[in-house]
C-alpha cells in the first residue's frame, strides 16, 4: 500500500485505495488506435470516459494518484462529511432553544474522522478502476504526458488518439511565506489524515476551503483563528452575505484577523507561530503575532500542467492553466480540456458540464459552447452562501439596467420556524428577467438550483409569482420575490385604472 496517497492505513483507507489505486493493477496493452484517452481521474476525466465509452468510443483513461480526484479524496466527500457532524454539535448546542433539554456536548475527533474514511470508501466504488473496466474503458494507472500532438506516453506505454482530453484538475497553491515550508503546514488535500484534533489551527485564507474547515473545526473544539488579506471573510461573495458568515463564525468563538499581511511563519518549540501585519494608525505597520498547533493554508489553487509534456502537443498554457475556447478546445484541434485545469470555476459540477461539451464536442464535431453553462456554487457554511449568475456590479457593467428585491428569511414562516431567520433571497433582474441570485440560508446549496434552472432558460420573476411551491418552505422565498416585483411592475396608471374599475363595479351593485 502507498502511505503518501492516503493516511492512516486503517480498514476504511485500504478499501479506498482497492477502489481507486489498487495494488497489483495491470495497465493494458494499449495497442491501436484510441477514439478518446483522457489524462486524469477526476470528476472531468471519469465524465469523460464513461461518457465516450457509453457512446461505443474505444477510451484510455491515464491516473497517476487516486481515481475519483480531489471531489472523492480531498474535497467535497470528506469536506461535508465533517460538516455534517461539525452541525450536528451546532444544533445540540443549540437545542435548548428549541424547548429541547441536552446533556454536555462532546466531540470524539476520532470517530468523526473514522466515520469520513468509512463513509469516503463506501462512496469509492463509483469511482473504481474495476466499474471504469467494467463499463469498457482501459485504465492505466501511472503517469501520463504527451510524446506527441496525437501521442500519450504512460510509464512506457505509447497510446495513439483520435481525441485527447486534458483533465488533471488542481492542487493548493503555494504560499511564498518565509519560514512556511520548514514549519510544517496542512492544506486540504493533508487536512483529512489527521486523527487528532489540533487544540489550536491556524487557517491562512478566508476563501471557501478555508472558512468551510475553520467553522468546522471550530465546533468540534478546536481554537481557530482565521488570517487573510481581504478586509472580510469571502470576499467574492455578495458583501451582506459575507457578513453574515462573519457574525456567525464570531458567535461560534473563531477569531478573525482581516485585512492582513502573513510576511513569515517559524516553529517554536512545540508550536508554530505566525507572523503578519496590517495598517495601523497613521499608515504604521501593526505586528501580530499568532501561536497554533498546526496551519492550514487555504489560499487558492493552481493548475496541473507541469508535467504533462504540453509542448510536446502544442498545447498552450497561461499561468490560468491549459489555454482553450469556448468550446473547450486547446490551441492543438485534437485535444481539450475540461475542469479545474482550464477553467475558472474550480467545482465538481462545473467540471461535469464541461466534460459533457467535450464529449459532443470532441467525437461528434458539436459547437456546444462552455460560455452557454449556467454554472451555480455554494459555499457550505453555516448558514451556507449560494450563488447563480451575475452580482448587481457584473451587471451594470455589462449594460444592464439592473434591479434588486430583497427576501429576508425572517418572513418566510419555514425558516421562522426552523429558527433560520438570519439569512436572505436576493434577486438581480432587469424588466423582471432574472440575471442573478443569492441565498443564505442553512439550506442555500439545495435553493440555489431553482434559479440555476430560471437563468438557464431566461426566466423571469413572474415565473416564480406563477409557480406553485409547498407551504411551509423556504423555497416559498422565490415565489414572494415574484409577487413583490408583480406589485413594483404595478405603475400609478395601472393603479388608478383598476381604482376606476372597482368603483364602476360597485356602482353597478356588484355585478
């Protein structure tokens, strides 16, 4: 068993590592021609050869790490798997609230962290080398680059394409800070091997990743403090938004320092330390200085181009990662890209959609365009931040005469009633056609697709006043949109003609 995929090697880890990396695996011959070969194991790539191979392509599928990539290993299935249990010690805390008596709440760190690995390796065999087998892909494990512009090499294994799709994801950037490498540092992909929990974590960056694991850990007990340079916590969400998060992760004990500069990290003892500064009054640095058990570094992602021999197939890269147009080809006709690699939305979703467009694109001669993708995200707080479309600013930028309603939880009687009121349903629209929205709400991840759905199709909020939703739930919050924007559209004409009308009725006696 490999130790530096995945650690601990308990029961649960060696059945991942059969599913995804199983030892012994004979690569095939890879003899003739392929109509596809993919280059990565993650959520693109594996889109990408079962589609392909459920059309009747012939497909290779080339994984140097672990199949099911950083949504299976390192991402999503372990991330929320320890939100989970991170809100479920919220909500008994929380209980007596609801008229509900409990006891001390206790975490065992290591029965969450068991119950991730456990629950991660039974999701694992949709991902398995033997189910892509089964479904007629050739899986190669090992490393994979271009010998050519219709060539892929894998340790020594020449594979001759048709196609070739370029989906190697990501991985956390590096952060250029003084002293950082030598004191030892987490970031999520490491995050999930601890079986112990830190009483003190530093968490450098506010961004998604960062936020989700500090409120997290948070709860289970640990001490977190939060640094980052932005002068608030994600700071690419809607800035109400954000401070909401903001106000919750206070109540919830995380200690906040914005607006900073991390200019060195060293390790002193049996601690590490961290170094950083703001502007003080008058324009003078002010030191902080911030003490932990462990760091995580949570400051972005960079594309996994290095190794692949691009040059090699005329493949162009930027530092954004692999260079392609809007239907997903690179600067080489024969070969795509889809996911974190090229794209600037770095989710599972969004690498799915695209992996579909290549397919039609790739084998099919389509003029599928990734432009054309409606792509919603979520950020798994709590309450949680979820977002389609276009903020108010992106709009009126691009020309739009934007509008807004706003939605507050507070009067929407499921979220009165699940005690989910410090959250909202805003609404970006022009002359009613809906151009973005953004929810917060314990449940914002499940609300946002209702209006994924409405901008996919050039929906309006009329729509919404029009459909029908279940009472009591928080999704009523797009149908009160709606009716509001029916009332706004409602102009002093309008107004005084059906005054007019009401009273020609009564006149009339009723009639």
């Amino acid at each position: 068993m490999d130790s530096t995929l995945v650690r601990p090697l308990d029961e649960a880890n060696r059945d991942l590592l059969a599913q995804v990396h199983p030892a012994g695996w004979v690569n095939p011959s890879g003899d003739g021609v392929y109509d596809l070969v993919v280059i990565g194991g993650g959520t693109a790539g594996l889109v990408s050869a079962a589609g392909a191979a459920g059309l009747g392509a012939r497909v290779a599928l080339v994984e140097k790490g672990l199949l099911g990539g950083d949504c299976l290993n390192t991402g999503c299935v372990p991330s929320k798997a320890l939100l989970r249990s991170a809100r479920a010690v919220a909500d008994a805390r929380k209980a007596a609230s609801l008229g509900v008596r409990t006891g001390p709440v206790e975490v065992d760190f290591g029965a969450v962290m068991a119950r991730m690995r456990r629950l991660r390796a039974g999701i694992s065999h949709h991902d398995s080398a033997g189910r892509f087998r089964s479904l007629g892909v050739d899986v190669f494990l090992g490393h994979g680059r271009f010998a050519g512009p219709r060539t892929v090499e894998v340790d020594g294994t020449t594979l001759r394409f048709r196609r070739a799709v370029i989906a190697t994801g990501g991985r956390p950037a590096d952060l250029p800070v003084p002293g950082l490498a030598d004191a030892g540092f987490l970031t999520h992909e490491t995050l999930f091997w601890l079986t112990e929990l830190p009483a003190r974590l530093l968490v450098i960056g506010g961004g998604p990743i960062g936020s989700e694991m500090a409120q997290a850990f948070a709860r289970f007990g640990s001490r977190v403090t939060i640094l980052d340079a932005a002068p608030h916590l994600l700071p690419r969400e809607d800035a109400d938004a954000s401070a909401i998060v903001q106000r919750r992760f206070a109540e919830d004990g995380i200690r906040l320092e914005l607006g900073v500069t991390v200019t060195r990290v060293e390790r002193r003892g049996g601690e590490v330390v961290v170094y950083a500064a703001r502007p003080g009054p008058g324009g003078a640095p002010e030191a902080i200085e911030t003490a932990g058990d462990q760091v995580l570094v949570a400051a972005g992602r960079v594309p996994n181009v290095e190794t692949l021999g691009l040059d090699a197939a005329g493949v162009t890269v930027t530092r954004d990662g692999v260079a392609v147009d809007d239907r997903l080809r690179t600067s080489n006709p024969r070969v795509f890209a889809a996911g974190d690699v090229c794209s600037r939305f770095k989710f599972t979703h969004a690498a799915d959609a695209m992996a579909r467009i290549v397919i039609q694109n790739a084998l099919f001669f389509g003029r599928r365009k990734a432009s054309a993708l409606v792509i919603p995200w979520a950020t798994f707080t709590d309450p949680e931040i979820a977002h389609a479309g276009m903020y108010e600013a992106e709009a009126r930028e691009a020309g739009h005469a934007v509008e807004t309603i706003t939605v507050d939880l507070k009067d929407v009687g499921r979220a009165v009633l699940d005690g989910d009121t410090e959250g909202f349903l805003r609404v970006h629209h022009e002359k009613g056609r809906l151009l973005g929205c953004t929810i917060v709400s314990a449940h914002a991840g499940e609300l946002i697709g209702e209006a994924s759905c409405a901008l996919a199709r050039r929906g309006t909020l009329g729509q919404f006043s029009a459909t029908v939703h279940p009472y009591p739930t928080v999704s009523e919050a797009f149908r009160m949109a709606g009716d509001r924007h029916r009332r706004q559209a409602l102009t002093p004409g309008a107004a005084r003609w059906l005054s007019r009308y009401f009273r020609w009725t009564r006149g009339r006696g009723g009639a």
